[in-house]
C-alpha cells in the first residue's frame, strides 16, 4: 500500500492522542456490551420459569453452564484477536490486520465444527460432573442438541468482536452485541413462551440469534477490509504467524481455565458449609459479577490502547494509556462498591424471600462490596497484558496466583468457616492484580528495547 513501506509499517510514525476522551470512546460502549451479556441468562429463565416445570428450570439451568465453560474456554478468540489487531494498527499494518482476522476466524470456524463432532463425549461429560437428576438431564440434552450447532457461530461472533475492538470500533462493537442479544432475547420469548416451544424454542431462538449476529459481523468486517487486497492462502496461514497467535491463544486459555478453577473451588468449599450458605455465597456472587461486567469496559479500552502503543512503537503513549485506564479504573471501583454498601440489602431483599437466606447474604455483604476494588488492578492488568500480548506472563501469574489462593482458603476457612472463603476470594483477587504489576515494568523494558525506540509524543500524547 502507497502509506506503508515494504516491512508494512508507516514510513512516519505521529504520536498517539491518548486522552480520557479517547478511553470512553472505547470504554462506555464496551460496559454497555459486557453488562447487556448477563440479560441472556435471566430472559431465559424467566421464559421457561413461565412454564412452571422445575425440571425444565433446571435444565436449561445446567445446559446454559455448559455453554458458559465451553464458550468461554474460546474467549481467547476475542481478547487475543483484540491484543495482535490493535498491535497492527499501531503499526499502519492494514494488510496484516486482515490477515489477523481471516486466521481467527479460521480457528473459529474450525473450533466451533470440532464442538458439533464431538457433542456427543462433551454432553456426557457436562453431564456427568454436573449429575442432574435422569429428568433434569433429558431436559438438559433438549436444549443441548439444538445450541451446540451454534458453536461455530458463537466463536465467529468472537472473533468478530475481538477485531473491531482491536481497530477502535467501540461502537461498532456495541451495536453487534446488541444485535446478538436483542435477537436472542426477542425470540426467546417468541419462539419458548408465544409459540410454546419450551426449550427447544429458547435455545432455537439463542442459535438463530448467534447466525444473524455472526452474518451481520462479516459484513462489517467485509466493509471495512472492501479496499483490501485479499491476502493469499499462504499468507494467512503462515507458520510463524499462526505459531505465535497459538501461542497468546494458548496461554489466555490456561489463564482462563485457572480463572473458573479458582472460582468453582471457592463455589465447593462454599456448599460444604450448608444450604444456607451456599444459597448466599451465590447471591452474593453476583455482586461480584456485575462489577466485573462494569470494569471490563475500561479493561478493554486498556487492551486496545496498550496494543496500538506498542504496534507504533511509542512508550510514552503506552504509559499514559496504563496510568488513565488505571485511574479511571479505581475510580469505578470505588463507585461500584459504595453502591454495592448502600444498595446492598435492598437489592438482597429483591433477589429472595428467604428471610434466613437475607440474613445470611448480610452478613456477608460487606466482603462482596470489596470485590469491585480488590479486583480493579486485576482487571485493568489484565487488559494491560492482553493488549501487549504479554500473554505467557499473565499464564503464569495467574497460576501463582492460583497456588496462592489455596495456600490462603484452607488455613483460612479451617478458622473462619465462611468469612475465610470470601478473605481468601479477596486475596486472590490482590494476588493477580500486584503480581501482573510487578511483571510490567520489566514487561515494559523487553517490549520497548533498542529495536523499539519510543516515539516522542505530542501534547496529546503521553509525555504528560
């Protein structure tokens, strides 16, 4: 291309504007999207909550787990695609942005088509760790066998996703989710409740929704590639390229596994304290929950604005954006858990009648309120890490900070029953966040060496 020299980098280098404007451009759309996400869930419960059949409520209750861990093992296909496409448009890059996606879209389409081969050993498995009663199950397969086919669709959809984010498109990327959810939720309702369908409908309605989102996302992604000369087979699947996105890909996915561990771990320690227990651990989870949903849009924008930082090769600009999506970061978190002390029992009070499950659930709260500052430099590292590709450190913090976390729980809850569970949760949250901080600075000197001198920045920039 007549803007770009032979390596594909621009013959010269501006400095990157990196303000708090330019942050919420990325990250309002992002909260919007993350936060509209948890909406699926309570819509299709509500549906079949309707029909006032308990072995339906459970089925589509294990049967959306299932999708939730399969799916989100490939989540990488969104964050890794994010980390290397905003590296590339650093670097003025177009012909290697649309080879980046071309290639995750590829590992999408190939991963999703295994899933559908392998239905049959994956829904035995879910099955047998999650071991429903034999109606629950059957209800559960109901709505199986039908969303599986979404598989290819779901991961196209990250990947999608993952790439305009990577290129900025915040907007763009909010408009495709909303479309993703918009759908599903309407035929949910349609096709479940109005027409009668039950699960079948509801998980009819999630596959069509998932096909019109990802037809619709190729078009975008068509449009903006149509002054694009199509890269050659060859090009795409280049060796040392697919080689390294295997590899970010492959580390995020052993992040990610260690992640739900930590979690389904602190769920079983949880339930070995009794019903009443558990029943408050999970609602109070979703506190934790939504404040991660609400922090994830600033996490993201870190991913897009560190990734471009360092594809322009400009450190300064690097820095700024760290130290603005940090602070904005720990500002949302304080927000986040005020608003979780103050709303807290009211909000406990809506999501059950149980007055000993209220009571339990309130006891607990103020260790649910700190999750949202306890885990803000974890999320806002996270973001960091993606967005550089820093992916085997962040592997590999996070498994320290996993071995941690149980090194902490067993003393703990031995001790303090319950109290200990959340301190421990609290601490695994602290333990990723400062571990991925100690990694940066070096992270940061290897990443911008002598082959990646700092541009100096404008006033706009990142020199102040």
């Amino acid at each position: 291309m007549s803007e770009q020299s032979h390596a594909g980098r621009p013959a010269e280098v501006q400095a990157l504007p990196i303000t708090s404007a330019v942050v919420f451009r990325i990250a309002v759309p992002m909260t919007l999207a993350f936060i509209s996400t948890p909406l699926l869930g309570v819509v299709d419960l509500t549906v079949i909550g309707q029909l006032g059949d308990a072995r339906l409520i459970g089925g589509i209750a294990i049967g959306a787990l299932i999708f939730d861990v399969l799916f989100s093992t490939f989540n990488f296909l969104r964050s890794g695609t994010t980390g290397l496409t905003a590296q590339a448009l650093g670097a003025g890059d177009r012909a290697e942005q649309t080879r980046i996606l071309l290639r995750s879209l590829v590992i999408a389409v190939g991963s999703g088509l295994v899933m559908i081969l392998l239905q049959g050993p994956l829904a035995a498995a879910a099955l047998f760790f999650t071991a429903p009663s034999a109606e629950v199950a059957e209800a559960t397969r109901a709505y199986y066998d039908v969303r599986i086919w979404s598989a290819p669709f779901a991961l196209l959809n990250y990947a999608i996703l993952g790439w305009v984010i990577g290129l900025g498109h915040a907007g763009v990327g909010l408009a495709l989710q909303t479309l993703l959810n918009g759908v599903n939720i309407a035929l949910s309702f349609l096709l479940g409740l109005v027409f009668g369908w039950g699960l079948f409908g509801v998980a009819l309605g999630t596959l069509i929704g998932e096909v019109i989102a990802a037809v619709v996302g190729l078009a975008v992604c068509w449009h903006f590639n149509r002054a694009t000369t199509v890269p050659k087979l060859s090009e795409i699947l280049d060796r040392q390229a697919m080689s390294r996105m295997f590899a970010v890909n492959g580390d995020i996915m052993i992040r990610t596994f260690a992640l739900l561990a930590g979690f389904t771990i602190f769920a079983r320690v949880g339930a070995g304290f009794g019903d009443l227990t558990l029943a408050a651990n999970a609602i109070l989870m979703n506190f934790f929950l939504v404040g991660g949903y609400f922090l994830d849009g600033l996490a993201t924008a870190a991913e897009q604005l560190t990734g471009r930082s360092i594809g322009a090769r400009q450190r300064p600009a690097f820095v700024t954006a760290v130290r603005l999506t940090t602070i904005w970061s720990f500002i949302l978190a304080g927000i986040a858990s005020l608003a979780f002390f103050a709303a807290g029992k009211p909000v406990i009070a809506f999501m059950t009648t149980a007055e000993d499950v209220r009571a339990a659930a309130g006891q607990f709260l103020p260790y649910a309120a700190l999750t949202p500052l306890a885990g803000v430099l974890a999320f806002e590292m996270d973001g960091v890490f993606i967005g550089a590709t820093w992916s085997r450190q962040m592997r590999n913090m996070m498994l320290l900070s996993l071995a941690g976390y149980i090194a902490i729980l067993f003393p703990a809850t031995s001790l303090l029953g319950n109290h200990g569970l959340w301190l421990a949760l609290l601490a695994f949250l602290l333990l990723r966040g400062f571990l991925l901080l100690w990694r940066l600075k070096p992270s940061l000197d290897d990443t911008f060496g002598a082959a990646l001198s700092p541009v100096p920045a404008n006033r706009e920039g990142a020199a102040t």
